[in-house]
C-alpha cells in the first residue's frame, strides 16, 4: 500500500469517526428538542395546574365502592334513604340503615367518631375529632354558620353551600337541603334491589332453604329479580353486549363479502383491463382513507342513529382493507395451481373456484377473524356514536359523573367481552386453518 493510500485510509476514517461523533451529538439534541417542543405544545405545566388531585380521589373510590345518601329536604323536612341517590335504591318506607338512630333528632354515625346530627328547623351539627362543633342553619336559601374565616382546605362554604369532605364521608348543604354521603366497599344492589324480597338473602338459602317468596321457587325468583335489577340494569347490558358484537360481525362480514369480487378486479392477473384496475383501487384508498368513526358520523346524518349505522360504517371501512389485502393476495397465488385445474378442462369461474380460492382461505380467515376481534372493540366507541350497544351505556354512565361503579362494571365486560372475541377467533383458526395463533 502506498503513502497516499494510507493517507486517504486515514483521511476516510477521520471522516467516518467525525460522522458518528457528530450523530452521537445530534441525535439527543433532536430528541430533546422534540421533548421541549411536546412541553410547550400540550401545555403540560397548564395541565399540571388544571389536575385536581380530589376529584381523581373521589373518581377511584366510585369505582369500587358505593355511597348511601341520608338526604334532609329541607323544605318538607322529609328525610330518604337511598343508594347512590337513586329512587330506585330508595330505602322502603320504615326502613333505613343501622347507623342512622333517633326519632326528633336523626344521627348519623359515620365512624370514627364522625357523627352528623339532623336537628328540628333544619339545624344540623357536625362532629369532627379535632375540630370544633360546626353549627348550620337553613333559612329559605341563606345558610348561618359557626365556621371560622379560616377554613382547612377539606371545607368550602359560601352563604349557600358547605361542602365538608371526610375521611369517613361527605356533608353537603345547602338551603334545600342537606346530604350527608356515607362510603363503603363493593357494588351495592349488584344482585337484588332493596325491594326484592331476595335482598340480604345467603346463597345456601336461595338454593336449598324454604321459599323466600311464596309466589315463586327461589332459584328462578332470584334469577329474575337479578336480571331485571333496575339499578344495575343485567338485561339491558346483555342486549346491548350482544348489539355491539352483532355490529362488528354484520360489519366484517358484509366488507369481507363485497371485498372479494372486488379484489379480483383490483389484482393486475385478473383484471387486465388497466382503468377498470385503478379505478377499483382507488375505491378502495377512499374507502378506507375515511375513518369508520367519520362515516358512522357522515351515515348518522343519513340513516339516522342505531346498530345498523355503526355495522355500515364499520362494512365500508372495512371493505377498502379487506380489498386491497386480497388483491395482493391473488397477486400472489400460485399458478401451477391454477394450470393444474385448466388441465382438467374447467371453465373460468371454476379454476377460481378450486384453484384460487382454496390458496386464499387461510388468508381470508386469518384477516377476518382477526378484523373480527378489532372491529369489537371500535363498535363500542362507534355505539357510543350512533347510540347503540354498551359503548352507549358507558357513555351516559360517564356523563352523569356519579355513578362511576357503572362505569367500571362496563368497562370489566368490555374487558371481557374482547377478551372472548379474542379466544373464540383463535379457536376458529386453528378449526378451520389448522393452526393455532
């Protein structure tokens, strides 16, 4: 090797080594310039801000547990009893809960000697370990109160309305009415209403005791008093599951239907005709460029909202998917195959039949049944669109913004039900593929 070979080695790897030393350095500062730009961009010191910490709090413990309102109306001076404030989980008339006593003075006990006190012309007390006596009294919308002017953060009271949050519960009043909310673990009425007479009732009662309810066995009487629990709504769940999974199997199945004659005029060895080709290709890049989320709103307008809306959103956005990845597959296709069944003296459309679409299937199956189980999931978010299955129950679940055990109780079937779809088309391929995923 010569002298100016060496040189021009050295030269090649002073400028290899001066390279990557200066992507060494710009790589991060790309990264962190991208990092700063997201900062500013989402305003996340705003949202940092904006968080309030309580609410989240509030948000969780709704998730699991339930609150019991024990609400004074101060007008009529009518007191109620009622899971999650709801007529439906109304206490029956006479009955109320263990920790609530007294006749003329009502006393609300909720621990940890947190005792509220509903006294005549509407007064109420409040006792809070370390804290003085709170006095409050409603007149017409005007509340009078003992509070100091400087408060901890857990009260907020203005000349209408107190609000006392506890580790124990909470105190709301107002010159309506005063709310005392009482928290505790589980999903409350999950199975029976307060008006079943299965209410309280032990498992082993309902299966082998006496007849709780004369008019009716037990198992079959529990089993309807909890299918059509009006809190909680098993009924209605079950059709609305079953409406979001008809929607993506209407919807997937239709698009893969339509998708395959199309895709024979879409692949460049079936359809030589080159503007019927690209005109069928570019039916399918507008197809699915459109979101099916944009065409359930676009045939919203149309067709009005309901299942049908969501399964021809999903059929049209599918359609688009299903055929350009068909036509790639008959791009594809062997054609000794093909040759083998000409050979036999077949017509056109059964050489496709029995050597084409046999090499297809696999494919075919294995693209829709997998759509199958995605299209599950977008029908909830499409049904809350169009107003149909549990996607639209756990949308009006989260626009009440008080009954966040609903919410979750949805969320776990979503959950579920995906998880299901999830099996079930790993089950089918491997019965009709011969092959587990």
């Amino acid at each position: 090797m010569t002298a100016i070979d060496l040189d021009t080695t050295k030269l090649t790897a002073d400028r290899l080594f001066q390279r990557k030393r200066l992507m060494g350095f710009a790589i991060p500062a790309v990264i962190l310039a991208y990092l700063t730009y997201i900062f500013f961009a989402f305003d996340l010191p705003g949202l940092a801000g904006r968080a309030n910490m309580d609410n989240a709090v509030t948000l969780v413990s709704d998730s699991w547990s339930h609150k019991v309102h024990v609400t004074r109306d101060n007008r009529s001076g009518e007191i109620s009893y009622a899971v999650e404030g709801e007529r439906k989980g109304r206490y029956p008339e006479g009955a109320r809960p263990a920790w609530v006593t007294g006749d003329e003075v009502i006393t609300i006990d909720l621990g940890g000697d947190h005792i509220v006190r509903y006294l005549p012309d509407n007064r109420t007390e409040i006792e809070i370990p370390n804290f003085p006596l709170i006095e409050v009294q409603a007149e017409g919308r005007a509340l009078t109160t003992n509070l100091p002017d400087d408060l901890p953060d857990w009260i907020s009271a203005s000349s209408r309305r107190i609000g006392i949050t506890t580790p124990e519960g909470r105190i709301t009043l107002t010159g309506a009415r005063t709310e005392v909310f009482n928290y505790f673990p589980g999903w409350e009425l999950f199975w029976f209403t307060l008006d079943s007479p299965y209410h309280g009732q032990s498992l082993s009662t309902i299966l082998f005791g006496e007849r709780v309810d004369p008019a009716r066995p037990n198992v079959s009487g529990a089993i309807s008093d909890w299918w059509n629990n009006a809190m909680w709504r098993h009924k209605d769940v079950a059709w609305a599951i079953g409406e979001t999974i008809l929607m993506a199997f209407l919807g997937t199945m239709g698009a893969a239907i339509i998708a395959l004659p199309l895709g024979f005029l879409a692949a460049k060895r079936f359809s030589p005709i080159m503007i019927l080709r690209a005109a069928t290709r570019r039916l399918f890049d507008f197809m699915r460029g459109v979101d099916a989320l944009i065409w359930t709103v676009v045939l919203a307008r149309a067709f009005g909202p309901g299942p049908l809306t969501g399964a021809l959103a999903i059929l049209i956005t599918d359609t688009g998917t299903f055929g350009k990845i068909f036509s790639e597959a008959l791009e594809n296709v062997d054609q000794k195959q093909i040759e083998g069944v000409s050979s036999t003296g077949a017509k056109p459309l059964q050489r496709y039949r029995f050597g084409v679409i046999p090499q297809l299937v696999p494919v075919l199956l294995a693209q829709i049944l997998y759509f199958l189980e995605s299209n599950t999931r977008s029908a909830t978010i499409i049904g809350a669109i169009t107003g149909g299955g549990i996607g639209l129950m756990l949308t009006q679940a989260i626009q009440t913004q008080k009954d966040w055990e609903e919410v979750a109780y949805y969320i776990v079937l979503i959950i579920a039900m995906v998880m299901f779809m999830d099996w079930l088309s790993g089950w089918l391929r491997g019965k009709l593929i011969g092959r587990k995923d």
